[in-house]
C-alpha cells in the first residue's frame, strides 16, 4: 500500500467524516473505496452543459492594460518583463 497526501476542503472533509463516523470505518478505508469506485467508472460526473461549467473557463484571463489581449501580444509583453 501507498501513502499519499490529498487536500479538501472543509465541507467535503466533514462529509467524508460523518460517513466514516457512521459506517463505524477509518476515514482512509473510506477514502480507498470511494478512489477506487471513481476509477472504476461506478461515479459518474455530469457533463458540462454550459462554459460556465468548465473549470479552466477564463482560467487564464489577463488584466487589461495597454498589451492586451495578452494572447495577440505576447511577444511584447515577455519582452517589457526581460526589461524590467
């Protein structure tokens, strides 16, 4: 067996564990099976209907100045940043 380290926030944390709590389990034997449940396809995540869905959606939004869009103009950003 691995050890890994996961980060969650506090909702989900506290979700993960009541349910351990109630199922009388180790908070990481819950961990294993909900994982190995995922990768087996048995959860199943809705797909994105909406832009708004998608996470990396403006992910990358810069702020507006006199290069933007950044994606046109590049080049001259990078350069202005080597100036610097």
């Amino acid at each position: 067996m691995r050890r890994t380290l996961i980060q969650l926030n506090e909702a989900t944390y506290g979700k993960l564990r009541q349910k351990a709590f109630q199922q009388e389990r180790s908070i990481s034997s819950v961990v294993r099976e909900l994982v190995e449940a995922g990768l087996e396809g048995e959860v199943r995540r809705a797909k994105p209907k909406r832009a708004s869905q998608f996470l990396s959606v403006a992910s990358g939004r810069s702020k507006p100045g006199h290069r933007s869009p950044v994606s046109e103009r590049h080049d001259e950003a990078l350069a202005a940043a080597f100036d610097k």
